[in-house]
C-alpha cells in the first residue's frame, strides 16, 4: 500500500478484534446472559482503542459493528438490549 500507517492501523485493529474474539468465547457458558457476553466483547474492544493512537491528532475509536452471538436459529447480527432474557444453553450453536 501506498500509505504504510493505513495498514498499520488495520493491523491494530485486527489484534485488537482478534484478541476480543478471544474473550468472548471465554465466556460462553451455560447459564451465562447472552446479553452480558456481548456487553463483554463491546468494554473490551473499547478498552483496547481507547489505548492506542493518542499522541498524535484526534483519531476517532471505537465499535464499528456491536459484539453479536447468534445462537442456533438465529442467521445472524443479534445484539439484544440490555434487559433481554436469553442465556447461553448446553449444546447451543454459538455464531460470533
């Protein structure tokens, strides 16, 4: 590429959703709110932007797309309000 920080930053960003990835699928248990694991997936990826690229000028941060789990039936992008009830079952089919 032409721009070297360009890929930089989209390496960063990689790791950084890479390394989220990660983190949730620590958290999928049974019993678990499917709520909460997607609240965990979203303070973690906000927690890792909010730390790189601040001596520079402004760079905005954050979450392009909320953490979504998709479970079983469901074909994709379930991100559920905070007081939605579903939790994470044995045997569930979990979509990232």
């Amino acid at each position: 590429m032409a721009m070297p920080d360009v890929v930089t930053k989209y390496m960063a960003a990689a790791e950084i959703a890479n390394d989220a990835i990660k983190e949730v699928t620590k958290a999928l248990k049974p019993g678990v709110r499917i709520v909460e694991i997607c609240q965990l997936g979203d303070d973690y990826i906000l927690k890792r932007t909010s730390a790189v690229y601040n001596k520079s000028k402004k760079v905005d941060k954050g979450i392009a797309f909320p953490t979504c789990l998709s479970v079983n039936n469901v074909v994709g992008h379930f991100s559920p309000f905070a007081d939605h009830p579903a939790v994470i079952r044995a045997g569930d089919l979990v979509k990232m």
